[in-house]
C-alpha cells in the first residue's frame, strides 16, 4: 500500500461497485451505523442511483491497485437527492430484501428513514432537507493515511467553493 499515489477524483457511475464497498467498509466500522445493515447490494444501488444524479458529487482517493480508499459524498441539492432516492426506493427495498428477510427487525428502521425522505417531514429526521450538503466523508479503515483523508475533504471543499 502505497499512500503517496494516491489521485483525488470525482467519481462516475463507474465506481459505483468501488464506492458502494468503500461506504459498506466504513461503515462496518462506525459505531452506529445503520445502512451496513442493509448489505452490500443496498449499497450498490444506492451509489447507482446517487451517482447519475445531477446534483450528487462523489469526489473519491483512488489508490490505483488498493483502489478506492476514501470518498466525500454530498450534494448541490440535498431535495432533488431525495427525490431521486424516492424515485428509487422499490430498487433500494429490492436490494436490501436480503437483509430484511434475514433481520426482520430492520423493517421498521428502513420505513422510519423512508418517512424521514417525505417531503412534508424533509429535513426534520436523519438529513438537511434543501440546500447543499455533505452526505458522507470516510476513509478504508486501517488505510495509512498520513493525512490523505484530510486533504480530500479539502480539495473536496476546493472544488465545492468554485
């Protein structure tokens, strides 16, 4: 592992796999975490989704062979995100049938988190509902970093200021 080639990019639908399993990595590792729950898959089609949307931008560290190793996930408009996450939701509940057949209790988190996105409530649970705003920033776990996660939150913000 090789920190210092290391390229800070955007991400494209292409990387949704890559994003997806980074996103899914971190999160195994965050105290109380919820979407990990959902499995791989969910993941997966969520960054599918986010990342063909307008408004999204994923701008990711790319390790080459490592891979993706860190990602800052955010929006120019976190109300147009959520409708296309609505407009998604069947192919969301599809993926993470798996999880929830296997955790039945899952259910009512996921209808909890699914009433939040509605729009008389947006912005009132788990999100900012308009407005720009920063999904998610995370980096591999137990990845040397030496300041690389850092340093993508900045050009992130770079990038977001112009």
């Amino acid at each position: 592992m090789d920190e210092n080639r290391i390229k800070i990019r955007l991400a494209g639908p292409g990387d949704a796999a890559s994003v997806a399993n980074l996103h899914f990595a971190c999160s195994l590792a965050q105290p109380g975490a919820f979407m990990h729950r959902l499995g791989r898959r969910f993941f997966f089609k969520f960054y599918q989704i986010i990342l063909n949307h307008p408004t999204s931008v994923v701008m990711c560290a790319d390790a080459e062979r490592d891979g993706i190793v860190g990602l800052v996930s955010a929006t120019l408009d976190a109300k147009s995100d959520f409708e296309a996450i609505r407009k998604g939701r069947f192919q969301l509940f599809w993926a993470a049938l798996p999880a929830l057949i296997r955790k039945p209790s899952l259910l009512w988190a996921v209808y909890i988190r699914n009433k939040s996105l509605s729009p008389k409530v947006l912005g009132e649970g788990f999100c900012v509902g308009s407005g720009a705003r920063v999904a998610y920033w995370g980096w591999l776990p137990d990845y040397p970093s030496k300041g690389k996660s850092i340093q993508l939150m900045e050009e992130f913000l770079r990038l977001m200021e112009n």
